[in-house]
C-alpha cells in the first residue's frame, strides 16, 4: 500500500484556501497584467505607442489605481517580474496600490516554452529550475499565488500523448513547490484555439488534457483546495467554418470540467483565446446561465479582454486616463455580471469590445439585438414586407414575419418561420433565445454602403421601420432611438481608424 508523508500543515492548508477563496468570490474575476516586454509590446504598437519601460508602468498605473469599487469585480491581479517591481506616480509599490484595494497580488511564474523533442513542434514549459527560490521571494515581496502557462496545440496529429504528459507533470510539479511557500498556483493548460478543428473535437482534446492533469495534480499531492484552474473554453478552431452559439460552447465546456474536475477545486478561471472582450463575457455569462450543475465557481482571467477598450481609449495619452479607467471598469463589471449569470446584451457595445483579439484582426459581428451567429446575409434574404425572426437558445423558436414574408433565424436548438399578414417579428423562447426583428409600417429596408478597397471599411445595414437614420460610424457604433439595426462589418486596419464614403443611407 502507498503511503503519503504529509506535504503542508494544517495552517498551511487554510492560509492557501483562504487565499483561493478570496480570489474567486462571488463576482470577482482575475486580471491577467502579466503580459512580457515583448506581448505588451505588440499592444502598444496596435495604438502607435513605443514600447518602453514608462509607457508599460504607465497603462498598468491605469489600471491599478482605480477607486476601491473594483474589488467589486477583480479579486486578484497576476504580474510580470517587471511590474511586481514597478510603482504609481507617486512612489507606492504596485503591490501595495493593489493590496490595499483588498486585491490578491499574483506572479507568473512560467519562463515560457521550449521545444519538445520527437513531436510535431509540441513544446514542454521552462522554468522548473530554481522556481523554489523564485516563489519564496516573491512571496516575501508580495505576491499571494502564482500562474504557470502550458500550450498544447489540436492539429490532426496533436496533442501527442508524450506532450500532454509532459506538461501535466510539469504543471504539477510547479503547484507543488508553490504551495510549500505559500503561494495558490493556477494550473493553466491551455490548448490553442487555432486551427479548423470543431466543438467536438476541442471537447474530446480538453477532456484529455484536463483529466492528465488532475491525474498529475494527485500524484504529486497538490492540495486541490488550494489551487485554482485556467482553462480555455470549450470553442470551435478559429478556421472552422461552422459556427456555434454560445449556448453550445456554455454546455460543452461545463460537461468537460463535470467529467474531469474535482469539486474540491475552489474556481475555475477561463482564459478569452483571443476572443473579442464581448464574446468572452457573453460566453462566460452562457456558462453560469446553464442548467448543468457546477460545483465550482466558474470566473475569468482575463488579459486581452479586459484591457483591449482601456488601451484604445488611452492611446499614450495623459489626457485619456479617465476614459481608460472607465472603459476597464465597465468590462471588469460586465464580467462581473457574467460571473452570475446575469449580463444582458444592451447592443450598445464600441469597436473595441467587438473587435477579435487574435492578430490579424478578423471580421467581428456587432448587432442591436443579440442574434447569436446569425449573418446579416440570412436577415437579409426576408422579403420586402417582413424582417426576419430571432431564434433562441434551449430549444427556443423564433417566429418572422410581416407583410410579403420574412425570414427565420434560427439559434441554439429553435428555428424561426416566416408569415403573412401586417404583423412584427416572433420572439425566441427558452435559455438564451434572443426576440425576432419585424415589420411595422414601411417593411423592411436596408441599404448598403461599400468603399471596393481591402484596407476601407464595409458596412452592411438591414433597418426596419419607416425610417433611416443618419450614421455617426467614428470613434464607436452608432446609438440609435429607432428601429432595429444589425450591422456586419468587416473591420481592417489603417492606422487606428475607419473611413467611409459619407456617414447616412442612401
């Protein structure tokens, strides 16, 4: 029979519990600042600013000094080395500034990837070697838990089974010399969202990885309740060519974490994969919205998606600090909302929010009414009477209709159907349904503005009601006091602007 020596006291237990616990409280998320010299490099030069040490200091001062009514919302922050060593304006060490907000400060601790041989370009994590010393500093300098990153990739021959054991052992490896001086470790696996892959096989890939893991985690005696978890979502490939609601990626992520994770684990943290900022909140709302059980807390650690508004807003400038500070409050709120399950799409959302985070930008969907994956191509084909119906989630159906005829859309499991009369749009029923758009006086319109250049915006509007309005298309989304608008465009870039040919329909 096996026998375990014990790894932590009882006091050590309930110190990383406690921390654990505080992190992923009801509401609270994590920020992810933890972004290296060069990937925050990358960022700034999206908004033509120099990648120096003070411009860095300076957008995370952003970020670090709001009010204390952010730990409404954030309950830990991760630093690079570089930031754990920085201060505000004023002289107050990061660490500090954040702590007394009631923030636990975090570190990463990986020191990246290298190349795993005899695979198909897998990698292993460095940083194993003196990670006992690194932790018991960084503990006494201020940090509470750590973050430790590992990549696997899904291609037709990965992950291999050598790549996933090597970075489960790995990540548990690192979770264990973290919890013997102090500090929760999230366990992040993450398995990359490029490729064409489908929902199902990313499924099939996490439940691999996830289950390796925890297997990992127990032979090396991690204390499980003194961890945390930083997954990604359950999501198609980023080149596949079907797509899902967030519906179907809330209930194939929340059944791969039921089959694979512990419910001693205190919360799950996803990660956005360059996710645009309002997909990931809208997917993550998803999750706490299903009827599945979850017996963890199921949060953010978010990066990219917290950050990509406040980055556009501040753009270097001094002037736009409070602009920046408001535009990370609102994300860290809507996520808090999300954490509960109670974030309803206003439509009212800016570029930024909408704009996907991979690099190159791609083509984003922002829409009045939330119609999940539905094209402004189907919405169009409705006949001149009608708009199209909306289809909704849990079996939900959407009904069309109006005049000469209109078009379903169809969601999660319900379809929508056209239908005669004078009438207005179906409303979608069950979990997620979104409400059909519809007739009204004058039927449906729409009216399409191009600019035939790759580097200018293309902008399709389908509007119903009698009426057309004027569109303010810069800085952000036009707002509206009439009618139902869905707009698909496909945003280049040039410099950090949009052009267009005039800005009302014709």
């Amino acid at each position: 029979m096996t026998h375990q020596f014990p790894a932590l006291s009882p006091e050590q237990k309930k110190a990383l519990s406690d921390t654990a616990q505080r992190i992923v409280a009801s509401g609270k998320g994590i920020l992810a600042a933890d972004e290296s010299v060069g990937t925050m490099g990358n960022r700034l030069q999206r908004i033509n600013v120099e990648n120096t040490e003070e411009n860095r200091r300076a957008f995370r001062e952003i970020l670090f000094s709001l009010d204390t009514s952010i730990n409404q919302s954030i309950g830990g922050v991760i630093l690079f080395h570089e930031t754990l060593y920085q201060k505000d304006s004023s002289g107050k060490p990061f660490p500090a500034l954040i702590k007394e907000k009631g923030i636990v400060v975090g570190i990463k601790l990986d020191k990246g990837t290298a190349p795993l041989a005899g695979t198909n370009g897998e990698t292993t994590i460095q940083g194993l070697d003196g990670l006992a010393e690194r932790c018991a500093q960084y503990k006494k300098d201020g940090a509470d838990f750590a973050k430790w990153r590992a990549v696997l990739k899904i291609t037709s021959t990965t992950p291999s089974q050598l790549a996933i054991q090597e970075n489960a052992n790995t990540l548990a490896r690192y979770a264990s010399i973290c919890q013997q001086h102090g500090l929760v470790p999230i366990v992040e696996p993450e398995i990359l969202p490029d490729g064409d892959h489908d929902l199902q096989r990313c499924q099939y890939v996490t439940e691999k990885v996830l289950a390796a893991v925890y297997k990992a985690l127990n032979d090396h005696h991690v204390y499980l309740e003194g961890t945390l978890l930083k997954p990604n979502m359950v999501t198609a490939g980023h080149s596949c060519s079907k797509k899902y609601t967030p519906q179907d990626i809330a209930v194939a992520t929340v059944t791969t974490l039921l089959r694979t994770v512990p419910a001693a684990v205190p919360g799950i943290c996803f990660l956005s994969g360059g996710q645009s900022e309002e997909e990931a909140s809208v997917n993550l709302n998803a999750m706490n919205q299903s009827p599945l059980p979850k017996p963890w807390k199921l949060t953010f650690s978010y990066g990219r998606a917290l950050q990509a508004s406040a980055l556009a807003a501040w753009l270097g400038k001094n002037e736009n600090k409070k602009a920046a500070q408001e535009a990370f409050r609102k994300r860290a709120q809507i996520n808090s909302l999300a954490c509960r399950g109670q974030y309803v799409l206003s439509g009212k959302t800016d570029t930024a929010a909408t704009q996907s985070l991979l690099l190159p930008a791609t083509p984003t969907e922002s829409t009045g009414t939330y119609l999940p994956h539905v094209s402004s191509q189907k919405i169009m084909r409705g006949g001149g009477g009608g708009g199209g119906g909306g289809g909704g989630g849990w079996g939900g159906g959407g009904g069309g209709g109006g005049g000469g005829g209109g078009g379903g859309g169809g969601g999660g499991g319900g379809g929508g159907g056209g239908g005669g009369g004078g009438g207005g749009g179906g409303g979608g029923g069950g979990w997620g349904g979104g409400g059909g758009v519809g007739g009204g006086k004058g039927g449906g319109r729409r009216s399409k503005m191009k600019e035939n250049h790759r580097n200018l915006i293309s902008l399709t509007l389908h509007q119903t009601g009698d009426k057309m309005h004027k569109l303010p298309l810069h800085p952000s989304l036009p707002q509206f006091t009439k009618g139902i608008f869905l707009f698909h465009l496909h945003i280049p870039r040039k410099g950090n602007s949009f052009r267009t040919t005039n800005n009302s329909c014709q």
